[in-house]
C-alpha cells in the first residue's frame, strides 16, 4: 500500500499547489453514517464514545496513509492526574489486541515491567511484513470517559534495551519509528484480551524461536513466558471498569471517488448503555481459537476470513479480475469497476459452519484509477488487494474485510468470553 | 481442523508445545542451510536427523521438502537439479525470514522499506524475488517466496504453496 501511498503523496504536493482546482464533489468531511438500514445511536448517556476518523496520518508529507483509522488516547503514569499525555495518530485496529505506543511520541516516563529482579518485559509484536520490538510498559488509560489502571502497554522502540535478536528481525522489515510503523501507536481492539494468549504465559514457551515476548537484561535477550495473563499487553477496553465486553464501531458513506477523510466513532460495550444496543443485525461467530469465519466467493469456501479495520482494503482471491502493474501491484485495477457480493458465515473452533448465512455485496474499482484521479483523497470504499490463487492454505483460504467494510457501517465487535444480549463473544455483528 | 492445512490449531495446548519445542530447536540449522537460491543437499542430511518432522515428496519437476515447526508449516521447493527456488509458509507465526531467503532476505527489507504495506499483507515484486504474505495476530501467517526465472519448467504458481 505504501507503494499507492507514495504515488499519492508526489500527487498530492502537486494538488495542494492547485488546491482551488479541486473542487470535484465528495472531497471533505463525511458525517457518521445517518442513512442505509443503521440508524445512528442516541445521544450517549455516559462518555461511551469515542471520535475516530480515516486522515491521512502522522507524516503526510513522507506519504500519506490509505484507509487506515485513527484516534486519540490519554495516557497517564500509574497513578497520576498530572502526569499524563493525550497522543493522537493512533490506528484503531480490530485485527489485534492491545495498546502499542512508538516510544518518539511519548513524553511520559511509564514503568517499565519486570520478568524477574533486574529482568525487563520485552515483546518483539509480528505483523506480515516485519516486527516492532520494545518494553512492556504499564499506563492508566482515558479513551472517550473510560478509564482503565496499569494496563500492559507496548513501548515500541523504547530505549535502553538490547536490539531485536535475530529470532525478532528475522520475520522482516523493523516497524520501530512512527514513519515506518504509519502511526503514533496502534490501539489494538479485536476480539481477544491478551495479544499472545495462553501459549505465552509459560517457561515453556521460553525456547520457541519465534517467541513473542523476551527477557532482557541491559544486555542480552532470552525468549520468556510472560507468567500471567495478565502480564501480557491488553486489549484495554477489557480493562474498563464498565463497557467492557465489546466495541461498536460507526463509520460515514465513502463515495465511489473516494473521499478526503471520513468521520467516525467507537462506541464502547455492547448493550451495557442506552447507545449501545445491539438491536436487528447479523451475526457471525468467530472461531475462539483464531479468531476468524468462513466466507464463500465465487463458489470457493474461505475459512480463514477475517473482519480487520487494520487492512486498507478488501482482500481476496480472484484471478478473472485484472491486477494492477508497476506502483499499484498488488491490488485490482479493472477497467471499469465491478459489483460483486460474497457470503459470510459464523464458525465454531472446529472450523465448522454455524448460524445463518449471510450475502454481503461489495465494490471494486481500479486503485490505480482511483489514485489518480482524485489524489489527494485517501479513503477509498472500493479499494480491493490481491490475495494469490493458489490451493486451500490460508494465504488463499481467506477472504479480509478491511476498513471498506465498515464505512457506511456501524459493526459490532463482541470479545471472546464476553456476552451481549445477542451471543457470547468471540462474534462480529453488523 | 481436517479442512485446514497448515494450522496447528493444538498450538496452546503443552503436550504438542513440546514435541515442537524439540522440532523447532533442531530446525534452525536445516532452514539456515535450505536457503532460496541454495543447493538441497543439507536438507536431505538433516533430514535423518528430524525423522517425523521433515518430510520429502517428489513431483513431476520438482520435490518439496515439507518442515513441521511448532508454529506452523514451511514448504521448500526444490528443482530436479537440486536448487531450492520457493518456500512457502503457514502458521501461527512468521517464519524466519532471514534464515529462509538468505542472500535474498536484505533485498527483500530494503524493498518493503519503499512500499510498505498495512502490516497485514505484503507483495513485494523484485526483478529476481517475489514475496507474498499476510498475517494477523493471535490468527495465521502464511506467504510464499520465489525466485521467478528458477521455477523449473511445468511448475506452476498455484504448485506454490
């Protein structure tokens, strides 16, 4: 995405010099979603919400971000009113669990946690394309009027420990400053309340050579078990006092040429407040082990389908449609764009199919056409990725709904264990 | 779980942890040795020594080494005159990269340095290298690397996973 991102950068500095020449429609703020089968929520009776919005990031001018989410979050020292600071550029991410801060854009000191006597906590965090390393630190959180005490922070890139061992850098490229990671943190909101999990917690997971978390001496590194669950870095919102079972997230109509930003919010809880009900909707249930369902497109069953605010598009198979060249590989460019729909199905930790079935349609247009012709816009609804066609493993057996999904959307994210008046969690309602 | 290759999706329950502790301790130096580009011969050596946890299958063209870690599954795909040319992965973590593509891992970072992605998939498009990947966390990583002028004739991208 990087690659369309910096196309649109050059294009956008050439706009912004002819800025008056853009007056096509679409182009500004978009209000939340007020239309279209998801009436909006009443005025919130507690400070449950919280403002999100799709802009173009933290370094515009080093290439903007494409469909990716952000907010605010007001971090504090343990214990401290005084001490506290409020970061914005964070990515609202439902594809992982957990608040991560790149260490340039905190002030504050955060405590940072300890394994054993003079052992700090480090976690090396793997995404796709690389890996984030630094201390687990502990902050008390606002988001919107929540609040939640010590809760288990990544400190990406923090000081004073050692470099990434190899077991870390190895899986790709280093996502430690805020130019490379695309944003000042990533407030990590999916289904599950620890990032790593069970498998994590003990001694014995200390020899596994892709470890998550580490011990670090001012030296040296060692793979380590974190101990608790509790240690590890945590969904916060499951740290709430109240409104704690889950997210709603509500985002405005994209139009078909894209827009410049698009507002938003996050509701937090589910039917736990007058404004978060969960009301008519469809339910798919989330397999408890890994988090994802089944979605069946063009006949072909994808059982390691994901619903990912943090994915720039939507994400798919499918070879009939043209792919784009050069700067814009990697995702579709047909030449004019395309109707298409999919259906999308709960599943149960076997893998199996449950509860109803349901159709979801969707568009994808030429990113590269979408790019170009208006470039200073950086939301897209109809932006769509290439997943390569191969046989079932899960780089093809999956279908990602990205951040499209969920504009002109309001999607309910219900985390595991945790119950609605709907289901118990771990399920995504929209 | 029949109807999904690749996961193992007992990776939190301790009795499979260490049977792949001891899988994954003795693999290092067999993946640092089956490099993309690299001949085939220290895999089938060590082959012996990994008994159950490597397993080798021959094809029409070519063969595929297939490694069972504790996180996953990595595939090595190696040509009739014994080149590995792809390796494919899928798991619940990312693989070691660097020991996998080798010579190709520092060209590789320097282009995802340039085209960046939302760290859930990458595609990175080399004149000698294509990298495919996707992943998210607590879910499945899976990816393919290949060298595109090595893929022997008769193999196709689809064999590729």
């Amino acid at each position: 995405m990087r690659a369309l991102s910096k196309i649109l950068r050059i294009a956008a500095l050439t706009s912004i010099a002819a800025l008056s020449a853009c007056g096509g429609g679409g182009g500004g703020p978009i209000a939340p979603a007020s239309g279209g089968g998801s009436p909006p929520p009443p005025p919130p009776a507690v400070a449950n919400v919280l403002t999100v919005q799709v802009d173009p990031g933290p370094v515009p001018t080093q290439g903007a971000e494409i469909n990716t989410l952000y907010t605010s979050v007001t971090v504090c020292v343990p214990g401290s009113t005084t001490q506290c600071q409020t970061i914005d550029n964070i990515q609202v991410d439902t594809g992982s669990f957990g608040l991560r801060l790149v260490s340039s854009a905190v002030m504050v000191t955060l405590p940072v946690e300890t394994v054993s006597a003079g052992n700090t906590l480090v976690e090396c965090t793997q995404f796709a394309d690389g890996y984030s390393w630094g201390s687990v630190v502990t902050a008390d959180l606002q988001i919107a009027g929540e609040t939640a005490s010590s809760v288990p922070v990544q400190l990406i890139g923090s000081s004073g420990i050692p470099a990434a061992p190899g077991t870390c850098s190895g899986t790709g490229t280093a996502e430690n400053t805020v130019a490379q990671f695309g944003a000042n943190g990533l407030l990590g909101v999916g289904v599950y309340a620890q990032d790593c999990g069970p498998s994590c917690v003990s001694a014995g997971s200390a020899s596994d050579q892709y470890s998550s978390y580490y011990s670090c001496t001012a030296s040296a590194c060692q793979p380590s078990g974190t101990g608790t669950l509790a240690a590890q870095v945590t969904n916060p919102v499951t740290l709430f006092g109240v409104d704690n079972n889950g997210v709603i997230i509500t985002l405005a109509s994209v139009p078909a040429v894209g827009a410049a930003s698009v507002a938003g919010t996050m509701t937090f809880g589910v039917d736990t407040e007058t404004n978060n009900k969960s009301g008519t909707q469809r339910v798919v249930a989330l397999d408890p082990d890994i988090g994802e369902f089944q979605t069946t497109f063009n006949g072909q069953t994808l059982p390691y389908s994901v619903f990912d605010t943090g994915s720039n598009g939507y994400y798919f198979a499918d070879s009939s449609i043209t792919q784009c060249t050069g700067n814009y590989a990697g995702f579709y460019c047909p030449s004019s764009p395309l109707s298409l729909s999919a259906t999308l199905q709960g599943e149960n930790v076997s893998g199996t199919p449950v509860g109803t079935a349901y159709t979801v349609n969707f568009s994808v247009a030429s990113s590269e056409s979408l790019s170009t012709s208006e470039p200073t816009y950086i939301a897209f609804s109809n932006l769509a990725g290439v997943l390569p066609s191969t046989g079932n493993t899960s780089l093809t057996g999956s279908f990602d709904w990205g951040l499209p999904f969920y504009y002109g959307n309001t999607v309910y994210t219900v985390f595991e264990g945790y119950t609605s008046s709907v289901a118990t969690g771990p399920y995504v309602a929209f | 779980m029949k109807s999904r290759p690749g996961i193992d999706r007992n990776r939190s329950r301790a009795p499979h942890w260490r049977t792949g502790l001891l899988a994954a301790a003795l693999l290092l130096p067999c993946i640092a040795s089956a490099t993309l580009g690299q001949p085939e011969a220290s895999v089938r050596a060590d082959a012996t020594q990994l008994k159950g946890s490597i397993q080798a299958t021959d094809l029409a063209n070519y063969r595929v080494h297939e490694i069972q870690l504790s996180s996953g599954t990595v595939r090595e795909f190696v040509s009739l005159d014994g080149h590995v040319f792809a390796i494919a992965w899928s798991g619940r973590s990312m693989p070691n990269l660097r020991q996998a593509l080798g010579e190709y891992f520092d060209p590789y970072v320097a282009a995802l340095q340039v085209t960046r992605s939302d760290h859930r998939h990458v595609r990175v498009e080399l004149d000698n290298l294509v990298v495919q990947s996707t992943g998210h966390m607590r879910g499945t990583f899976a990816g393919r690397a290949y060298l595109p002028q090595a893929i022997p004739a008769g193999v196709s991208l689809g064999d590729l996973n």
